[in-house]
C-alpha cells in the first residue's frame, strides 16, 4: 500500500463529512437498511462494536449491510478463493470467510501490524478463521506474488490512491467470469467535485473501470458506493 488507508478514512471521519454518503441523500436510509437485514454472526457483531468503539477509524468498518451483501455474493457466486485487499480489524474477511464452503479459502492483506494482531486475534476465536490467511506487508507487492487466473473473488478496500494499481493485479489474478468488489467509490460524494489527492483518485479509478472492456460493471450506491465487477473472457 502506498500511504495509509487508515488515514485518509480518519480524514473522512473527523471531518464535516457525513458517515457516509447515504447521510446524503437519506439521513435515515442507512439505519433503516441495516434494521431490516440479517443479522451476523456474534462474533462479528463483536468486532462492529470494538471496531465504533475501540479504534480511532470507525468509518472503516464495512457493517452489517455490507457483510451480509458480500456474504450473499460469496454464497450465490460458489466463490472459493478470495482475496481480501485491506483487513482492518477483520470483519469483512471474516464475514466472507462465514458464508464459505469447506474448502474455501481466504487470502487477506493488511499493512498496520497493530491491526493485523488484533484481526488475527478475532479469527482465532471463530471456526471460520481457519480458512484466512493473513498476511502482513504492501499488498501491490503480495498481489504481484499470486498467479494468473487462480483467484474466484477480490474485494478491495484499501488507500484509495492505491485502487487503481491494485485493480490490474486483481483483474490479472481472477479467473475468467471471476468478481471484484471495490468499496467506498462515492467517496462520501467528493468524486463529483474531487479536491483532494484521494478524491481524485477514486473519481480516477472509477473511470477506469468505466473504460474497461474486460469489466462487466455495476455501480451500487450501496452505503458509500460498491463497485461490482466481472471479468469477462478476453
């Protein structure tokens, strides 16, 4: 990772910005949204708390209604190799690690060695977090160490000015009709007027992709905006 995630989502969190950018167009939506969702697991309604409470990044917390929507995307889509781009405090990696086969299995990259102990801390603890990986280091350098077309799944939520890097290597590693997932792509609504180094990047990324012939693209305004992707056959 090129600079720290963590501190360009803090950035966004103590500033005047909303929590996210469903606060922007429905104040309510996003409360009404997670109240009629299923509820996680246990374990991971424990890491959502300790994640709001206990770190000074709560914004980075993907949530019950982003949880269950990757669990419902590893589910329906059979995927069995994942690669989860940005750990935290591992609640998206465990949450798709919950909704796998037996056989599956979870590759998740994080840079913060801080947050990489307590993640680890958190797999330990459930049946699940025998199927993640947990590897520490920048995660452009680990994706160049994977190879071509192994990987069924990729869910990217990282530094935004790495997104654009970390998108090549994930559409080299997925297998053909494979899927990337690419979180917080409004931004808390700054690409419409980008200003910054990272809201430049994401409105940069997003155009990319928009480009791409090998991207079958779907925009989602879910939360802070998800991009969902399939690669296509050359």
């Amino acid at each position: 990772m090129k600079s720290d995630p963590k501190d360009s989502k803090k950035q966004a969190h103590t500033s005047p910005s909303p929590y996210c950018f469903m606060d922007v167009v429905a104040g309510e939506a996003e409360e009404y949204a997670r109240g009629h969702t299923s509820p996680l697991s246990g374990l991971l309604e424990e890491i959502e708390n300790f994640s709001l409470t206990a770190t000074p990044y709560p914004s980075m917390l993907t949530g019950r209604v982003e949880g269950r929507f990757l669990q419902l995307i590893v589910q329906l889509s059979g995927a069995r190799r994942i690669v989860d781009i940005g750990t935290f405090t591992g609640y998206s990696a465990l949450a798709m690690a919950e909704a796998l086969s037996g056989e599956g299995r979870i590759l998740t990259i994080e840079r913060d060695l801080h947050f990489a102990k307590i993640a680890q801390g958190f797999f330990d603890r459930s049946p699940a977090g025998a199927q993640i990986a947990l590897r520490t280091g920048e995660a452009l350098e680990i994706l160049r160490s994977l190879p071509d077309e192994q990987t069924d799944l990729v869910f990217i939520d990282a530094d935004k000015q790495g997104y654009a890097a970390y998108y090549r290597e994930s559409m080299r590693i997925l297998k053909t009709g494979g899927l990337l997932l690419t979180d917080n792509v409004l931004w808390y609504g700054r690409i419409f007027h980008p200003k910054d180094d990272d809201s430049r990047a994401i409105a940069d990324f997003n155009e990319l992709v928009n480009a791409d012939s090998a991207a079958e693209r779907l925009f989602l305004t879910i939360r802070d905006g998800i991009y969902l992707i399939r690669k296509r056959a050359a």
